[in-house]
C-alpha cells in the first residue's frame, strides 16, 4: 500500500515513527522520489493496521472540524441576517442609544454607584448592549456611553479607553488596605497612577484613598489639571482609628491652575489643605469631615466667609462639622451679597450656623438644611432662618416634623413653599428637585440627647417660624404633644386646610378642635375672630392612629372626635370651616359602630377596610378586612380641597 493511496505522504514525512526505517524516511523526504510509489516497509501487519487506523482517524477528525468551522461561521451570519429581521433590531440607533443610558442609570442607581460612592459594580449595564450584534455596535458607536473609567484592570481600563476615543471621560479610582490585600492594592495603585498621568483626558476624577498619604502617591505623576470640572476626593482611614502621623497632603496638586474646575468636594480627616482648592469658578462647594472626634484642624467661620467673598458664583454650599468648637465669633459689617447661592446645608453647633447664616446675604428663594444638637440653645438660628424665610415673596405652604421610628433620636422639620398634599407630604425626594419633589424650603434635623423632648422641640420650631400661610401639616410618631402643646402649634396654623398624624401625634387633637383660642392669638388677628383652633380646616387624613386611646373619661380617640366634631357644627360659626373629610388608614382597634356614627355627621368618610389588632399572641391580624369604606388605593386628596 503507498503512501498516496492512504493519502499520508506529507503526514509521514515529517513523523519520527518508530515503524518507519531511516532508510524509507529519506526515501519519502527526498524530492527525487514520488509519494504516490513509495511502498512503507512495515514490521508486522498488527503495527501496519494500527498505524493506518491512527492516520485515518485523525484525518478524519480534521476533516470533521474543519466542516463544523465552516458551519458556524455560516450560522453567525444566518444568525446575524435573521436578526435584521427581529423587532429589536428595528429600533433606531438614536433610540437604542437613549435606551442604554436609562438602562446604566438604572444599574448605578441599583449599586449606589454614584458620585462619592464606591461600592457596587460599575460595568453591570453593559450586559444590555450584547443582546445582539446590532445592539453592540450601535453602543460602540458612541463614545459617550464609555467615559466613565472606573479602575478595575488593565485590559478592561485599555478597552474602555479606546471605545470612548478622544472625548473627555470621567475616571473612578478606589484604593484602600481595607478592600484590597497589598498585592491588589499595590496593582491598582500602579494602574491609576497611569491613568492619572493622563490627567488633560479627564473632566472629573472621583477618587477615594486609605489617607493623605495614599493621595500624595497617586497625584504625584498626575498629568496637568487644566481640563478639570469636577474633583470628589474622599480618604477612608481606619475605623475607629485616627489619621496615621502624616504631615504631607496633596496641596501641591490642588493648588495647579484648573480654569475650569465648577465641583469641589472632600470627605476626611485632615481637611485644611483643601482652602488651596477653593477658587473663584466654583459653583459648588463640599466638605465633610470624616473625624469628628481627636485632633483635626479645623476651619473658623471667618475663614468660610472670607473665602465665599471671592465666590460669586456658588449655587450650592455644604459644610459638614468642620468648624473648631472654640473660636472667635465673625463680625461683619454687612452681609455678603451671595446672589446665586441657591443651597445652604450646614451641620454642627447652633451656634456656627447662625454665624454663617448671618454673614450672608442669599436669594429669596435660597433654601436651608441644617443638622444640630438640641441640647446647645438654637433660639438664635432659629432667628437667623425666620429673618431669611419672611424675605420671600412665596410664604411656606406646607409643613412636616416626624421621625423615623420611636427608636430614632432625630426630629426632622421639612417646610414648603409650594402646597404639598396629605398623600404626597410624607415623601421626600434627596437626589434631585422636580415638580413632585420639590426642594424643601427649610430642612432641620435636631438630634435629642434626651428622651421625651421630641415635643418641646417641636414647640419651639412651630413658634419661631412665619406659618401663617401653611396649608397642610404632617406630623409622624412625635410623642407628648399635650393639649397645652398643641394649642400653641394651632395658634401659629391659621389657614390650615389638612392635616395628616400619624401614630401617637393625634393624641391630643380632638380637645384642640373642640377648644376657643384664648386672647391673644394669630387667630384674632384677622378681620372676623373665630370660636375655634384651625378654624379652616376641612380634612383629616389618620395614619396607623390607636383608636383605643382614651382620656380621663375613658372615651376613645374616635369618639372624642367626634364629640369635637359635633360641638364645632353646633356653634355654626361663618368664620369656622367645618370638618368635610376623614381619611382612615392602617388604623388600629376600630370599633364598626363608631365609625358609622361618625360617618353620620361629616359628608365624606373613607377608610381602606383594614384595621389592625392584636390577638392573643401579640400578632396582628385584620379584624374588619374588606369591611368599611374605600379601598387605601381610592384615598388621595387634591391641591383644589385646600386652595379652593
């Protein structure tokens, strides 16, 4: 049998097997002989058959693979000519496009991957663009869906590189001993020192580092800074730990010329070298101090406002804790004028609040956040916000104190100046500002170092406040407000339409409604005296109320309610607004006979059907399910019940 006949001759021409003599090999490799007569001279006719099998064997093997190749590649083209003909790849590139960046919002939202967040994963979105091959190169196609580099590993870090071209891209770096071991972390040190040194590339840069000495590393090959818009720079430390003994910061690196740096923003201990940073073009300005407690150094207020006078373009100011419990108080000679500082948030003492708030002069329409302690007095910044409230020409209309559960140690105070409804009062937007979520004109978190003083608090914030023009209230889980407490809160509530209480805040309010206003009073004030607390009020929206709550009598909190009720039609006062609604919802220990009593002296009465009770073993259970008024969904009030 020959070679060519088994169809092996260049397969044994180059095989060093054992059945083949030296002599036949040279034979076969020599040109001067044809493969198609060369006889193999074999040992036995066992060998011979094996090795004929082996040869046929992987010939066919080669055979068969180099046919599947060919298939697969006609079936990715078959695929990809079908997929020209499916719905999702009629969808237009401009809309495919808009698609991909609602779908990565969505996945940064979901991993908090947001500015100053480093958590979560940054890439997830981009399984929705390998739905198909259209798909993909519709998203390859723009650059601007790939400018944000987070610094994970160099193939992928290269990659992104090259799909976002030469536009200017945002880079996310995360360095810190307690998320990565000293090999990893050595290795993405390196990698973001290489991006960093491509530092005219970038318009934002949010980074965040074990501490100061990890930041004068990575800026120390940085490239020029002059195409910088946002910087957010966070250092992590050691928990419970101060910052190690390290005098250098990256100062150096701060102070270069960014003409067109907007957003400033550090979070961490040892904050002072930041002032370098701060620069006329700013319209931002964040600093957080991420070690309250040891020994920081601090800024003073004046330094604050001396710096703010060289801003005149600063939308939105926020200083959290950073101001040296010991100083000397800023005085100046007149405000200073701060025409387009749209935000304020401060958080520290009472004390440096009202100094910062006093030295500025903001726009009517400027809105306030603060954070402070109750214990410190805060009669004078609550002077300082009520001065800067009654500038504007839009009164509050809406008002909210609540706090998050009965464990919570924060009495939250939110204000409006457009009119909030029952059923949308109690949501609060903290991203950003829209129609259904409009920034709150004050926001006041007053933490208690003691128990049972969320009423007196509450007290002092209703009575220093302009709430002459509040339309709807909400108050949640606030305990102790007393009738004597809510007489005071009422006086300062004239033109209240609505009112939303929730939990134990209902308390005391059916002896209010039922209660003359002594002299004087705001509600004398106008041209007609009325014989009546909330002399407009119209609705009442009770949330998770204790109907069992009962007073010296022994009457429940429905029926003293009604009693206030009815004693508010027999005087049929012109200057008093009658209850016209009553809103039931996740109530509990309702009793069926009260609520049809009340149904029959107020024209509308909704409850969801659900009360909530305790059984023998301490579990809740619906008692009245499916029984009762309208469903939750159907309990909703508009704006025209109370501007009508």
């Amino acid at each position: 049998m020959t070679v060519a006949q088994l169809g092996l001759g260049p397969w044994y021409a180059n095989q060093r097997h054992p059945i083949i003599s030296e002599h036949h090999r040279s034979r076969i490799a020599s040109s001067h002989y044809s493969l198609d007569t060369i006889d193999i001279d074999l040992e036995s006719p066992a060998v011979a058959r094996k090795a004929m099998a082996d040869a046929l064997s992987l010939a066919n093997k080669r055979a068969i693979q180099a046919e599947f190749d060919a298939y697969t590649r006609k079936l990715v083209f078959a695929r990809r000519r079908l997929n020209m003909y499916t719905f999702v790849a009629r969808f237009p590139a401009e809309v495919l496009i808009e698609i991909f960046y609602h779908y990565q919002a969505l996945c940064q939202e979901q991993e908090a991957d947001v500015q100053g967040a480093h958590n979560g994963r940054p890439y997830l979105w981009l399984k929705v663009t390998h739905i198909c091959y259209f798909w993909r190169y519709v998203a390859l196609s723009d650059p601007l869906l790939w400018k944000r580099i987070t610094v994970t590993n160099a193939a992928c870090v290269k990659e992104m590189f090259r799909r976002a071209k030469n536009i200017r891209l945002s880079l996310k770096v995360t360095v810190s001993p307690l998320i990565d071991n000293h090999k990893m972390l050595q290795a993405r040190i390196n990698l973001a020192q290489r991006c960093l040194a491509l530092l005219q590339r970038f318009d934002t840069i949010d980074i965040l580092a074990g501490d100061t000495q990890d930041l004068v590393d990575l800026f120390r090959t940085a490239g020029s800074p002059v195409n910088l818009k946002t910087i957010i720079i966070s250092t992590m430390g050691m928990p419970g730990m101060p910052e190690p003994p390290f005098n250098g910061t990256p100062a150096a690196f701060i102070k270069k010329p960014m003409p067109n740096l907007t957003f400033l923003q550090y979070q961490g201990p040892n904050f002072y070298w930041i002032e370098a940073g701060m620069r006329p073009t700013l319209t931002r300005l964040d600093i957080r101090n991420g070690q309250i407690s040891g020994p920081v150094e601090m800024f003073t207020v004046a330094q604050i406002v001396r710096v703010l006078q060289t801003m005149p373009h600063l939308e939105k100011l926020t200083l959290i804790d950073i101001f040296s419990a010991s100083q000397a108080e800023c005085r100046t000679s007149s405000p200073i004028d701060m025409t387009v500082l749209r935000s304020v948030h401060i958080d520290g003492s009472a004390k440096h609040c009202a100094n910062v708030l006093e030295c500025l002069s903001l726009p009517t329409d400027a809105a306030f956040s603060f954070r402070i302690d109750s214990e410190a007095p805060f009669t004078r910044l609550m002077t300082a916000i009520t001065a800067k409230l009654q500038t504007s020409t839009t009164p509050l209309r809406s008002i909210s104190v609540l706090r998050a559960d009965q464990n919570d140690n924060n009495v939250q105070f939110r204000t409006w100046r457009t009119l909030r409804t029952l059923t949308t009062i109690q949501d609060v937007s903290n991203s950003t500002s829209s129609p259904s979520h409009p920034t709150p004109a004050l926001t006041m978190y007053i933490t208690m170092q003691r128990t049972n003083t969320d009423a007196k608090i509450v007290e002092q914030v209703f009575t220093a406040l302009p709430l002459d023009d509040v339309r709807t209230l909400y108050a949640s889980r606030i305990s102790g407000l007393t009738k004597p407490i809510w007489t005071k809160i009422a006086a300062q509530l004239p033109a209240l339409r609505g009112a939303r209480l929730k939990r134990n805040a209902a308390e005391s309010l059916p002896e209010v409604l039922a209660s003359s206003p002594q002299l004087p009073s705001k509600l004398h004030s106008t041209r007609t005296a009325t014989a009546f607390y909330f002399p407009r009020l119209q609705t009442l929206l009770l949330d998770e109320v204790p109907f069992e709550t009962t007073n010296n009598q022994g009457h429940s909190f429905l029926r003293r309610l009604t009693h206030a009720v009815m004693v508010r039609r027999s005087s049929r006062s012109p200057a008093t607004s009658q209850i016209k609604k009553l809103m039931i919802q996740q109530c509990t220990d309702i009793v069926m006979g009260e609520v049809i009593d009340f149904k029959k002296i107020v024209p509308l009465v909704q409850w969801d059907g659900y009360e909530l009770t305790l059984d023998d073993d301490d579990g809740l259970f619906d008692q009245f399910e499916g029984v009762g008024g309208k469903r939750g969904d159907d309990i909703v009030d508009a704006v025209q019940e109370y501007e009508g």
